[in-house]
C-alpha cells in the first residue's frame, strides 16, 4: 500500500487546475463532467464529515485539510472532525454529516449515511483513471494498455472490459494476472510484445513502467500512481497526454459514487 506523503500534497489545487485543463483537452469533458457521466449523479449540498485517523503510521500532515479543499472545491460543504477516530466519527455523525470521509493505511473510504452507499478510494480511483484513459479523442482503436493489476488496476481493468474495451494487462504478480485473465478475460501483455496503445491505465506505485515500445506516437497515460509511471525523456520524444494527480480525481469520483 503506497501511502500519500505530505509532499505529495502540496500546491493540489495548482495541480488540479493543471489536470483539469489536460482531461478537457484530451477527452472534451472537464473532471465534474467525467463524474457526472460516469454516475449519472450531480453533487448536491450534502455535509461531508472528515475524521483523520491516527491507527498505523497516524495522521498524514495535510490529508484531511486536502480532503476540506476537494469537497469545498465541488460545491459541497465539510468539515474535520474536532477529534481523531472513534471519538471523531461519533462527532461527525453527531453534528449531521451525510457523507464519512475517513482513511486508515489499508482503505481510504467514502460512506454515505443517507443511502447506504460506500465505495474504496482503490475502486473509485481506478475506475475514474480508467475512464479518463478510455475516452481519449485521439485513440486510434479500442485497445487499452493497463500497467498493474492491484486494487486499482483491477478495478480499472473491469470497468474498461464492461465498457467493451479490448483490455490487455501486465503485472509482474502472476497471481494477480492470472486473476485478471480468469475473471475479467482480459488479454495478458508483456513488453516484448510488439504491440502499441495510445491509451494508458498505469496504476503501479513504481517508477518508470512505461518503456516507448508500448505508445504510439500520440497517446494518453492516465495515472493515480505515485512515483510516475512515464519517464520524462518517453513523454518529450512522443506526444503524450499526461493525467496524474495524488488525490483530487479519485476523492471527486469517491464522492459522485456515493450520492
Ligand atoms: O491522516 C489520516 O487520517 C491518515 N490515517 C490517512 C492515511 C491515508 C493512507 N492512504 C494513502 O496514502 C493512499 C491515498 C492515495 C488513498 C489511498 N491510499
Ligand atoms: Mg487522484
């Protein structure tokens, strides 16, 4: 489980504003518009409660002032919790959230009290991720390349297949493949196969899974994983579209999951 630093938090709304900009460019539809689409749903005013978590590695330093800026930032109205925990959850139910935010090292979740609803961040993140790789205007077929097969990969992966993809995957867990392939159909790939994409799912948590072999010249890489996924010199030598954010993507689709 890659766990977000507070680093990897800093200036979120500039890169927010920077993602935004490329998934309107290269899909015609902004962040909001991709969620709206995806669940049919619209964000109302609902109140959402944040409750930071101190089990495991503890409170992560901005986590939860982050969460504040994404549901201030989609309209809806939030607040932390004054206490960690339990004693932080009974606060936010007390005080009438509709909607618990709340992460250990484990699972990230978003669980609506008024329809029951509740969804991961890994699924949440991989279907939004998904989506964004899918819809690109520049794809010039319906293969889809998706690098991981972890929680979010999977959950990426299956959404791709339902939505009539042709989905072909790696990742050195053949366990995790093999998983892939029985339950999913998808088509295993490995790097010494010839074959390009110009659609990209990376959800791995290392560095450098993209060797120029696998894109074609123009191409979308679509990615919540931390470290990137996409060397520098592969991203300049090609025209890619790069989409990858620590947080705000995955949060807005946990959260239109869940209305
Ligand atoms: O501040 C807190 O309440 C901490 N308990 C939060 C821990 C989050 C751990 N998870 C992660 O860093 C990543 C995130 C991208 C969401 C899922 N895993
Ligand atoms: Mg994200």
């Amino acid at each position: 489980m890659a766990l977000l630093t507070q680093e990897d938090l800093e200036n979120l709304s500039m890169q927010l504003e920077e993602n935004d900009a490329v998934v309107s460019k290269v899909t015609g539809v902004d962040i909001k518009g991709i969620c709206e689409s995806l669940y049919g749903t619209k964000l109302g005013s609902e109140k959402v409660g944040i409750i930071p978590i101190t089990a495991g590695n503890g409170v992560i330093g901005n986590f939860a002032s982050s969460l504040l800026f994404i549901v201030e930032y989609f309209g809806l109205d939030g607040f932390i919790s004054e206490h960690p925990d339990v004693t932080g959850y009974y606060e936010a139910v007390s005080q009438g959230a509709d909607i618990i935010l709340m992460a250990d090292d484990h699972i990230f979740t978003a669980h609506n009290l008024r329809n029951e609803k509740i969804v991961s961040n890994h699924v949440a993140t991989g279907v939004i991720y998904a989506e964004i790789a899918s819809r690109f205007e520049d794809a010039t077929s319906k293969d889809i390349l998706v690098i991981g097969l972890g929680g979010v990969g999977y959950a990426g992966a299956k959404h791709l297949v339902k939505k009539g993809f042709n989905v072909f995957a790696c990742d050195p867990n053949k366990a995790f493949l093999e998983k892939a392939v029985d339950e999913l159909g998808i088509n295993p790939y490995c790097s010494d196969d010839r074959k390009r994409f110009s659609m990209v799912l990376e959800a791995t948590p290392n560095a450098d899974t993209i060797s120029e072999g696998m894109i074609e010249e123009r191409c979308l890489v679509s990615t919540p994983g931390i470290p990137c996924g996409l060397p520098s010199e592969v991203g300049k030598k090609y025209r890619v579209d790069l989409v990858m954010e620590p947080l705000v993507i995955g949060v807005a689709s946990m959260l239109y999951s869940v209305i």
